[in-house]
C-alpha cells in the first residue's frame, strides 16, 4: 500500500501534508486492520479489556476527558513556551493543526468523547492515568497516585517532542520522493540514493504512524516511561537540535566518502553500496515490526518476532554499520593520523547507541517479558559467539525490577 499510494502522488504531483497524511493513512489503516481482524489484539490481557462488562460511569469518563484534553494542553503549553516551535522549521505540523481546527475540530473531540465511553465502560481497571490526571487538574488530589501521573506527563513529553520532528522529515522525504523519476535511474548512484530515501521514508512513516496511534484499544498504548535523565539524554541527543550540537562540535567524523573512495572501481562500488542497502534495509524492517508500536522512551510491549528475533537491537546495528560504510572514516584521505581520529569519532557515535541500548534495556526490563526475551537472547542471538568472548555484551537481568 505505500508503494502504491507513493506511485499515485507521483503521478499526480501531489505533495507536501496532503501527500503524506495520505501515505500515513495507507500504512496504518492495513495494520490497524491486521491487528483487529487476524490477532484480535483488542482481546489480549495486556489491553485490560472485559467486553462483556459495560459499566460506564458519567463522572468518571468526564474526569478522563478532562485528563485527556488537559495532556494536549499540556502539550501545547510547552509549543508556545519554547523558541524552537516557533520557527518555519514546524510549518508541516502547524498545517496539520490548522486543517484540523478548521475541518474536523468538532469530529476529534466528539471521537474522542465516544472513545473514552466505549473503553471506561469495558475497562477491568478505569482509573487509569487519564483519570488520575484529570482529577488533578480539578483539585482532587486526595488519593491521587502522583507517581502514575509523572509516568502519563513523561509520556505525552515523549510524543510532543518527537511527533513533530518526525512529521517534519516525513513530509520532506515525501516531497522528495513524489517529485522524483520513479523508472528512471541511469547508474546505481541514482538507484542506491533513491533506495536510500525510500527506506528512511518507510522508517519515518512506522514513526508516525507509532506516536500518532498509541491507543489502548490496539494495545499500542504507553506501559511505562524512562524515568533516568541519563536514558533521556543519551536518547535526544541522537535527534535535532540536540544532535547538530552534538555531531558539529564534538562528533563530527567524516571527510570523505564511499563514492569518493571508490570512484574507479565501480563493480566494487556496486558491491559495496548494495551491502550498505542491506543493512539499512534491517534498520527499516527493524521499525517496520513494529507496526504501531514505534517509540523512543517507552514500553509498548515487548517485541520479540521479525528481526527482533536475531539482536536485541537490529536498528541500532544496522544504521552504525550503515554509517561505517557510508562515511568510511578509516579511509585516510588526509593522512593517518586524520584517519585514525574520525575512527575514534564515529566509535564516539557507536558508544552513544550502546548506552542507550543499555539504558533501554534497564528500562523494558521491568517488564518480566523482556527479562525471559534477554535471557534467551543470550544463547540466540547472532551475536552470541561474541558475547562469550565479551561477557559485557551479554544481558544481565537487575536484581530487583519494580515496576513502574
């Protein structure tokens, strides 16, 4: 479905939002369906569902509308409080706001009215984080459970901050794509910049789709938030404006580059840029498998199927090897020495996504799912035989885990 609604906007030069609001919807309609028709996901424990029960209680659901519009203000307050939102950077999502403020205002607060009617009524535990935040913004605090509020505000946190970076590189990637030749590629460097594009498309858009969906009903939902600020900023740093601060002033590892390299030899070029494809394309498979459950920061559930089912962490392997062959820092095109300082550099990169690897780790390690999936990772992952040369890289279980 994305290739195709990506060959009808092509054909019919359609950009901008209005293109990739359209792909967004072929992408998360088939998985939405998916999930409801063939893993009748809605029926699984994790959602807290009793659809024989129907007990709704007025002032309990008033309650969790008032929760659920006070974590949009919430939101919102931060946009208007803080510079970097106000600049043309964020015009794709003011657009998106715009087009629903004027055309269909009424029709989300009234979706959202019956949403939360349909879930508390059939919820085996309605006071949940909506509840609980919303009798805090109506000065009832007796009996609040504060620590479960602090996880719903980390969580709307993480959705505000990254729905808009990634919508915003999303339309970008879409405009590039629907203006460009889809048939016509007169060497591999046009097809590999092409396949590049299409597969960092293609992990946006699961991006999207996964801060956009995070619905209890498809058991999408926030289980927990990272609660360290070290997870935090090990995680942001990886993203704008952080990252440009980061990779521009002490990270900066590259001077030259594979098609620079190796520019008279052009079937080992071949070669070589198809190995970089494919690991990138275990980067996007990596988010793929996600359906709509993408997220930094957070517990949606435990993935384990897909290339989950090789490494803990296939993104992360994929895109640092990626950037290996990409940027060849080893190459020395200003001398050694040079050479041997972008290495370090890009290694500096590689140690970021290690700790935050680890950091994830500490953290879906609450759930006991994660633990049992650690512990059998370590005698199946692809990279066993090296865990037992570096015990380091072997998962360890904490000795307590509370959960959040």
């Amino acid at each position: 479905m994305f290739f195709l609604t990506l060959w009808y906007c092509n054909q019919q030069r359609l950009h901008g939002v209005d293109a990739a609001l359209l792909v967004t919807l072929a992408y998360a309609i088939p998985v939405l369906l998916l999930e409801v028709i063939f893993l009748r996901t809605p029926w699984r424990d994790s959602v807290g569902l009793d659809f024989n029960k129907l007990t709704p209680d007025a002032e309990r659901i008033f309650i969790k509308l008032v929760g659920l519009y006070g974590s949009f203000g919430f939101v919102a307050l931060l946009y208007w409080l803080f510079p970097e939102y106000h600049g043309s950077y964020y015009d794709p999502c003011r657009a998106v706001l715009e087009l629903i403020w004027s055309s269909a205002f009424i029709y989300v607060v009234l979706l959202s009215a019956m949403y939360v009617f349909f879930m508390d009524s059939r919820m085996r535990e309605p006071l949940d984080s909506y509840y609980w935040f919303g009798c805090c913004l109506l000065g009832r605090f007796r009996g609040v459970r504060f620590r479960l509020i602090v996880q719903h505000l980390l969580g709307w946190l993480v959705k505000g901050f990254f729905l808009p970076l990634m919508w915003v590189s999303f339309v970008g990637n879409i405009n590039g794509l629907t203006f460009a030749p889809l048939n016509q590629f007169p060497n591999f460097d046009a097809f590999f910049e092409f396949a590049v594009s299409v597969l960092f498309t293609v992990d946006l858009l699961a991006a999207v789709a996964g801060y956009t969906l995070a619905i209890r009903l498809f058991d999408t939902h926030l289980r927990s938030t990272e609660p360290t600020l070290f997870g935090w900023i090990i995680c942001l740093i990886c993203y704008q404006p952080f990252q440009s601060v980061v990779m521009r002033f002490y990270l900066a590892y590259s001077s030259t580059s594979w098609t620079s390299w190796l520019a008279d030899y052009p079937n080992i070029r071949i070669v070589w840029g198809s190995i970089m494809l494919l690991f990138l394309f275990v980067y996007t498979c990596a988010s793929i498998n996600f359906g709509c459950r993408f997220s930094n920061l957070t517990n949606r559930g435990i993935l384990t199927k897909g290339m989950y089912r090789f490494t803990k962490h296939p993104a992360y392997v994929g895109k640092n090897i990626f950037w290996w062959m990409l940027y060849v820092p080893f190459i020395p095109a200003n001398g050694e020495w040079e050479a041997l300082r972008f290495c370090i550099l890009l290694l500096g990169v590689n140690a970021v996504y290690f700790f935050r690897a680890r950091t994830e780790e500490r953290h879906l390690s609450r759930d006991p799912r994660y633990v049992e999936y650690g512990l059998w990772m370590n005698d199946h992952s692809i990279f066993r035989g090296l865990a037992r040369h570096l015990p380091w890289l072997r998962y360890r279980p904490p000795q307590t885990a509370e959960p959040l």
